[in-house]
C-alpha cells in the first residue's frame, strides 16, 4: 500500500481551503496534518509535522512567497506548491524563485489538483499552462547562468547539528531518536533536511560536513 501524501493546506479564506482539504481528503490519497491562513501559520505547522508537501497562497498575511522561501530554505525536503488567483509573471517567478515546484491557478478543478499534486509528488513541477509559455525563456535563461550562482547551503538548526554530530559518530536513525527522544521517522526527515542543506548524497559525506564544522572530534 501507498504511503498517502501528507499535505498542510494554508490559505486564508476558510470556504475555499475547506473545500481544498475535502477534496483532497476524500480523494484517499492524502492525509491532511495541518491548516491555516497565514504565512506564520504555514511556518508553525510544517515545522511540527515535516509533511510531504505543503499548499500555499500568495494572497495571505504574511505573504506565500514569504513563507515559501522561509520554507524551502529551514525545510528543503518539504514541496511547496502554489495555488493562487495569481497569473502575474513576477509572481510566478518569484514563487519558483522561493522554491516552489508547483505553480497552480485556483480555477482548476478538484480532480485535476489531485492529479497535479500526485505527479508533483513523485517528483515532478507544474506550472499552469497558461502562464507556461509567457515565463518560458526566463526560465531557460535562468537554467544557463554559471553553477557559480547559486546559492550557498543554509545554516543549520540547533536540532539538525545535534543529529549531525550523532549521526557522523556513527549511530543509525534509531540510536539517534532514543537519544534525542524523537520519533525515528522524525530523524529521517531531519536527515533529508540535512543531506539537501549541505549538498551532500549520504551519511558519509554528512559526517565528513560535520568534522569540517567543528562538530566532531
């Protein structure tokens, strides 16, 4: 069986998430863990739960693109997705910007947003077909500019340190959770969180970052 999508929804009209999150609930493919309508709310939630894949407004206090780039960069393995009256260029742009995978206009229907969120969560990105065409050749430009510029790693937290310095004296995600009394599934996504914010592929190389960060002996 499946593992469902765990998804937060956040937007700030109460009808319309309601009709998001049933939506996506009846579907059964989705275990809605959280929702709110703001970008502060976004940021309490994900941080408590560490979902899938987290859906967001533009239009909200706080602002989505806020909350979607404080997201991408504390939790790079959370997929952040758009959905939003929105059909402004910069608007998506800045959105793909913060890190978003998905780009998904608020007229599409219940069957089709599942359909869209499933494929964006087994690794792919959508971008409204609508807007697709006008942003393009930003987004080709964009691909050929020098590795150079992207961006450097984000810190990391406290938490994610901690499990670093366990994980690089060699402990498994079980021994890590017993000794930080978490759950081990919460490691794992700590883990992932880690292995993306220091651009590294496994555990090894982790371990390697956390003796080049002073965080072991």
């Amino acid at each position: 069986m499946i593992d469902p999508i765990r998804i937060v929804v956040i937007d700030d009209h109460p009808l319309f998430r309601g009709g998001v999150v049933r939506s996506l609930a009846e579907t059964g493919g989705f275990d809605i863990v959280g929702e709110g309508g703001s970008a502060e709310e976004a940021l309490e939630l994900v941080a408590r739960h560490l979902p899938d894949m987290v859906l967001l407004d533009i239009s909200m206090p706080g602002g989505g693109i806020a909350a979607a780039g404080r997201i991408g960069a504390g939790f790079p393995a959370v997929t952040i997705v758009m959905l939003t009256v929105s059909e402004a260029d910069e608007d998506v742009l800045a959105a793909l910007k913060a890190g978003a995978r998905g780009y998904v206009l608020k007229g599409v229907g219940a069957e089709e947003l599942v359909a869209i969120l499933r494929d964006i969560a087994s690794g792919g990105a959508y971008v409204s077909p609508s807007l697709a065409a006008r942003i393009l050749s930003t987004m080709q430009e964009r691909a050929a500019r020098p590795a150079a510029a992207e961006a450097q790693p984000a810190d990391l937290s406290r938490r994610e340190e901690d499990i670093l310095r366990l994980v690089g004296c060699g402990m498994s995600n079980k021994e890590v959770a017993r000794e930080l009394d978490l759950q081990e599934k919460t490691v794992k996504h700590y883990m992932t969180n880690i292995l993306q914010k220091l651009q590294v592929r496994n555990r090894v190389e982790a371990a390697i970052a956390a003796r080049r960060r002073g965080l072991l002996p």
